[in-house]
C-alpha cells in the first residue's frame, strides 16, 4: 500500500479500522457559558527570532531591516509579543510537545523523526546514543519506541471543534498510526504525513523531489489538483486551509486550525513571487531564496487574517504565531543571539510569537515573561473551555499561559524551563539546559561540563560564569537533574563502559 493509498484507508477507517484498537475516550468537561473561540495555531519550520521585519529584541537589527514581513507587524501591532518564547532546538520534539503538554525529556520524541526504528543521529567518538522514542507519538499503545498519547485536537475534537491540519505533520515515523493527522484527533488532514521537509516547494515539480532524484518519501501527499500548476506550496496550502475553514463556518462549527508550513526548511526553493527584490538588493543566492521564502509565508499568515476577517468572525477568533526552532545553521546568525538550530544556545529555541485574542489582548503590547511549547497544550484547552484534561504519556509539564493574556495572577514567575538533546547530530552535541529566572545553565553530555550564563546582561552568551558561580551551577544543577530523573529521561552511554552518562547535579 503506496502513501497516498495509506492516507485514504486512514481518513475512511480511523484508527480502530485500521489496526483493530478502539480510539481513546472522550474526558472533557465544558464551561459553556460562552461562544467557543476559534483558534489558529500559525506555526512556521526553521525561522529564527530575528528573520522578520518584527523586531523581537530591544532594538531593531540588520536582520529586522533585511525581511519584509508586513502582516507579522500587522499581527504584532493587534495583538501581544512574546519577546521570550521558546521550542526545542528541533522540529519533532517541539511538535510533539504541542500536541502531548509533555517537554521533551518525557515524551522521548528527542529528535527528528521519518522511517521506523530509524535513528538520524551520527556515530561519536566517545557515546552510543539512547533508544528514544525514534518513532514518534502513536494514537494507541503497544507499538515500539512510541509515545502513547491523547493529543490536543483529540481534546478539542471532543469539546466540539472541528479540527484542521494544514502543512507539515512530522508526528510519527512513516507507515505507523502516528503518522497521519488524521489519527491524532484531527478532521481534516491537509498535506500532511511523516516527513519534515517537502520533496518541492513547486506545483510544476508536483511538490517532489523526483525531478531532482531525490528520495521519494519527501513527497508531499494530497495536492494532486494543483501538480503541474505554477503555485508555490505555501499559496496552496493556505488556499487549501481557508477552504476548510470556510466550510467549519458554513456549518456552524467552532474550530482549530493547526496552519502548520513546511517553511522555511529545506529545500531552499525561493518563492518566484518575491525572490528578484532581493536579488535586486545584492544579497547571496542563499539569502536571496530564504528571504523569498519568509516573505511567502508573510503573505499566507495575511491571507489567513484577511480570510478570517472576511467572514466575519475575527472577534471571536484567536491567532497565535510561533515557530519550531532556531533558524539553520546556513542562515545568518540571530545576532545578539548566540548559535542556531541544533545548538542549547539562544539562537537555537528563541522563537517568535504573537497572540492576538479579541477582547482579551492589548493590542501592541508586549509580554517579557518566559514561556515555552508545551504550554501551548493547557492554553489551548483553556481558551476552549476544557476543564478536565490529562496525558496518557506522562505527567503535563505545561502550564498555562491565559493569565499573562489577560494580566491576571496565577502565572508562576520565575518557573524553571527544560531542555534535552541526548544525540549527536550535526552541529547538535548530546546536552541537556535549564533556565530559571535570567539563569540558564547548559550541562554537556560528553565531558560533563558545565556552560552558566546571565540572560539579563548577555543575552548573546558570551561570558561563561561557571567558574565563577559554582554555587549557582550547582543548584541548577541540582534541579535539572531531578528533573531528568522524575521524566525519566533517555541518556546516552560510554562506549568504553556501557554505563550512562551521569544526571547533572
């Protein structure tokens, strides 16, 4: 059974048709004192904290004067930015922390995903990588190095909405139940499957990577009607969502959309649409093509706002903006941030966000408090009125961030923040990091060293002051190794002794 074949018995069937197992229960309590919000959740691949025309530090950078991106402002200037939002430093596991409330050392989704019981990470000199969970979350239990959970459009599908995926899925690993959005709670599946990357950002290349010989399981699947066709993939995909979104208001259903691009990865393909201008401007091949490609994605998140406004339910619809991770590291680097995807520095989870929420939000405001993609899983569910909720997969590490939306109390300053990379791929070394209050220390698998940084006077992490602090790296350290216990979280071991590497702390 090809792909596409695999798609189609998936969507008829559902996950009890397909592999015999009944799909988890509904658990949801509503407030129903109140019209359901819609939601959409704009999550961009690869785009770092600086790679817009919005500036998310103090000051506006050379990188916030290279980009054009008109309705990033636009969404700034109507609703709140988070000048400190955070991912992983990776696509899957920043994905599968949405989805799960879990940080990524409990979920064991640690790195990118795509073939079963594949692991993408590179032989080192000194440690054998752990066996994390290489294939993903999975609808059901019993199947091998999964994480079994009850996702967020599961809980929102039961509170009533319905629920799109448009984009880039990158759950599960290729032929399982987690692959398919369609299995994890959503109505719809819009181009959605296993892969993290497009085989073509190009209709005329019917979005493959057969035209360059690449490896076919790139491919993005059910956009058949646009192959041949001059539409570069974000147009299609955002047409594709707003049809869908079109069709839940038409039939009275609150719903989520999860507006998910595979922009800005690679294949570096420039939108032809906005590529001269910065050809024009004298910038590289490599800049000129990625700068086009932000600029693309711009317009789609100004097609979605124009679409919701259109018919008539902006003030009842929640949009949120965020991105997976850091920029590549073949992009400029975010200065003042330090390091790029893949790396424990700044550069590599400092994300751009923005929330507008009607009625709720200040429009042009800003928000310094810390937060990071876990907390997207409690947000959500409140925003909808879902009072009882809870993970098959392990205890929820997110928390909640209505009360920063609407300038309440209950948001805990100063919480600790987590992180955990135990592979080597890469520029990536195996690593774990905790930030609390301006502190964030980064633990070094390999050599167990230590890295302390002060977030307030050097954002760009330059001056290491674990020599100088050792009280302050022991008590984070200390922390982030209880964390690690209590997740359980996967080490890697030494070659020489077959034993694991020590928790920090």
């Amino acid at each position: 059974m090809d792909r596409r074949d695999f798609i189609k018995k998936t969507a008829a069937l559902g996950v009890a048709g397909l592999i015999g197992q009944p799909v988890l229960g509904k658990t949801s309590n509503l407030s129903g004192n109140a019209e359901k919000p819609n939601i959409i959740f704009f999550l961009v691949d690869d785009m770092g904290w600086q790679d817009t025309s919005e500036p998310f530090h103090t000051s506006v950078t050379k990188l916030n004067k290279r980009y054009y991106t008109p309705n990033m402002v636009r969404l700034a200037d109507e609703g709140v930015k988070f000048t400190q939002a955070y991912a992983c430093s990776v696509c899957s596991p920043t994905r599968v922390s949405l989805m799960t409330g879990l940080n990524s050392a409990r979920h064991r989704v640690t790195n990118w995903t795509l073939r079963q019981n594949t692991s993408p990470d590179w032989k080192h000199a000194k440690l054998n990588m752990p066996k994390w969970n290489l294939n993903g979350l999975s609808p059901v239990a019993g199947i091998e190095r999964t994480v079994h959970v009850k996702t967020l459009p599961m809980f929102l599908r039961d509170a009533g909405y319905r629920t799109i995926h448009a984009g880039k899925a990158h759950f599960g690993a290729d032929g399982l139940p987690g692959e398919m959005p369609e299995n994890l709670g959503f109505d719809v599946n819009i181009a959605g499957h296993c892969a993290g990357g497009p085989g073509s950002y190009y209709g005329e290349n019917n979005f493959s990577a057969a035209f360059r010989k690449g490896d076919r399981i790139w491919d993005i699947p059910g956009l058949d009607k646009y192959h041949g066709k001059d539409i570069y993939l974000n147009e299609a995909l955002t047409i594709e969502a707003n049809e869908a979104v079109n069709q839940a208001v038409t039939d009275g259903k609150p719903f989520y959309l999860y507006m998910s691009h595979y922009a800005i990865h690679a294949p570096y393909e420039a939108d032809k649409r906005y590529h001269q201008k910065y050809i024009d401007a004298k910038l590289d091949k490599f800049d000129a093509t990625y700068a086009a490609m932000i600029e693309s994605m711009d317009k789609s998140l100004g097609d979605i706002l124009d679409n919701v406004k259109k018919l008539g339910i902006e003030d009842n619809t929640i949009i949120v903006f965020m991105t997976d991770n850091g920029a590549p590291s073949g992009a400029d680097i975010n200065k003042p941030l330090r390091g790029h995807k893949l790396t424990p520095y700044e550069g590599g989870s400092r994300v751009p966000m923005m929330v507008k929420w009607p009625g709720v939000t200040k429009a042009g405001s800003i928000c310094t408090d810390y937060m990071i993609i876990e907390d997207i899983f409690p947000t959500f569910l409140e925003m909808a009125g879902v009072k009882k909720y809870y993970q098959i997969g392990g205890k929820i590490d997110g928390v909640s961030i209505v009360p920063l939306l609407k300038h309440e109390k209950g948001y805990p300053k100063d919480r600790s923040l987590f992180w955990h990379f135990p592979h080597n791929y890469s520029t990536g070394k195996p690593h774990s990091a905790i930030r609390k209050g301006n502190w964030k220390l980064i633990y070094f698998h390999e050599d167990m060293h230590y890295e302390l940084y002060d977030l307030k006077t050097d954002i760009g992490e330059s001056n290491n002051l674990a020599d100088k602090l050792p009280p302050v790296v022991k008590r984070l350290a200390s922390q982030l190794g209880a964390f690690l216990a209590d997740a359980k979280a996967d080490m890697p071991t030494y070659k020489d002794t077959g034993k694991p590497v020590p928790l920090p702390g």
